[in-house]
C-alpha cells in the first residue's frame, strides 16, 4: 500500500506559492508577524526555536525569525522548499537561525532527528497530508513541554465539506487547459456575491483588491488554493480539542469559522 505522500491527485502546492512571491513584501511580512504575535501572545520570539511543519512560501518561517525565534521549516513539496529558500534569499541572506529541510510531516523519523520546539506551527496543511490524525499527533510529539503548538484545520461542513473533496478531486484530475471548468464556477460560488455588494456600493474590485488571506495570500491566489487543496480532510472543533486534549494540551485560544466554509485555528500549551 502506497504512503499519503504519493497519492496522485495532490495538489502541487508549490506552483501557487511559486507564483505568490511576486506580492510579497514588507505589509505582507508585518501582517504575518502581527498575526504570531496576536495568536501566540507573545510580543517576541526571542530565544525561542519555532518549526513550521508546511512552510509554503515561507512567510511565516521569515515572520518568526523577524520577531527572534530559531527557525525549522519543512515541506514536502520541493517547489515550496525553493520558495521559502528564495524569500529567507530576499529578506534574511546569510542568516544562522534558519534552516529549511524537505520532508513530510508524516516521516516520523524526521521529525524526531528535529528534536522538540517552543513552537509547532501548521497552519492549512495537516488536513492536505492524507492522514491528518496521524499528522496532527506527530506534529504534537514535536511540542516541547510548556511548548505552543498554533494549527488550523478545516472545518467539517458535512455534506458540503464531502462535495467540496468532489471538486477537489476533478479539478486535480483534469488537465492544465480545462482546470477553468472548476475553478471558474468555484470563483462565482465563493466571490460572486462579494463582487455584487461591492458593484452595488459603487466599488467595483475593492474586497478583491484589498484582501489579504490568513497566510498573507491574494485573493486570486487563495481561491486556486482552496478549489485545489487535495488531499482534503476536515474536522468538527471539538474533535481537535479532545484529540490533542488527551495528548496533554490545554487550549490557549480558539478562533472558529463559525460553522462555515474555511479552518478553525486552535492555539494551545503543552503541559507536564
């Protein structure tokens, strides 16, 4: 039986990050580092190692070396290990305090060769792995004791959620020149009404042009994310809170989606 790595059908998450590098810059940065800051409330990093299990870009691995942490970034995609090696090139040449490996979140013995962290952060990639529970456990083994683990995970919708994982499937089935057929209804189904509000405020674009997604994303970059994000698992808060609960953590903060479309992101201690 083949590893979740392998599954055909993954979504190579790397050519979006790829082509998002082109909007970073300093706003991006200062949000992101706004964003640990609120969510890990903390105002540094200083002294602190931090392990970003799915570094996509790398804006956040670049975040919590601005705020002082030593920092681990690892992903799977060989595509978004360049694109974090490009933005630590761009904003932190020649730095010692981060170093970027390729590797899964499911390789236990990788993980283990890192050793433990003051912080584990995964935001949007447990659920992509194709083992998620599995993936979630390995990335609490990794949380020193006192140490934060900060994840996201989608939210189960139910049917809806089972609907999407259709999409998701087709989208990744279909080749480069026909991938419209999805993602051009997905666009109207989760921006239309968006666009309507504004055209009828008398500003046409002006959400799309100012949107600035959970992990510093564009609008348009977000949404080839989401309709393409496969493998795609979900689960209920309270799933979260009980499995990682009877794992020793105590919930720091919870910030929920509200039982709709998107992830929940749980933050919380690891006590003795």
């Amino acid at each position: 039986m083949g590893s979740p790595d392998d599954d055909p059908l993954r979504f190579p998450f790397g050519e979006n990050w790829r082509r998002f590098l082109a909007t970073v810059d300093e706003r991006a940065i200062a949000e992101a580092e706004a964003s640990l800051r609120q969510s890990l409330r903390v105002d540094s990093l200083a002294g602190r190692s931090f392990l970003d299990l799915g570094s996509g870009s790398g804006l956040f691995s670049l975040a919590a070396w601005r705020l002082g942490a030593t920092v681990v970034s690892v992903d799977l995609d060989p595509q978004s290990v360049a694109c974090t090696g490009e933005l630590r090139k761009r904003f932190a040449a020649g730095v010692d305090r981060w170093s970027i490996t390729r590797g899964s979140i499911l390789d236990q013995s990788l993980l283990q060769s890192l050793g433990l962290f003051d912080v584990v952060y995964s935001w949007g990639v447990l659920h992509h792995t194709g083992a998620m529970w599995q993936a979630l456990d390995n990335a609490s083994r990794c949380t020193r004791i006192d140490g934060k683990l900060f994840v996201a995970i989608y939210n189960d919708q139910g049917r809806a959620s089972r609907r999407w994982k259709r999409v998701k499937r087709w989208y990744n089935r279909l080749p480069t020149g026909w991938k419209w057929l999805v993602w051009g209804p997905c666009l109207i189904r989760l921006w239309g009404p968006t666009m309507v509000r504004d055209l009828c405020r008398f500003k046409p674009g002006a959400t799309w042009n100012s949107y600035r997604g959970h992990r510093g994303m564009s609008a348009w970059h977000d949404v080839i994310d989401w309709v393409g994000g496969y493998p795609f698992e979900v689960a209920r808060p309270e799933q979260v809170f009980q499995f990682l609960s009877d794992r020793g953590f105590r919930l720091l903060g919870l910030k929920t989606c509200g039982g709709g479309l998107g992830c929940n992101e749980f933050v919380l201690a690891r006590e003795g």
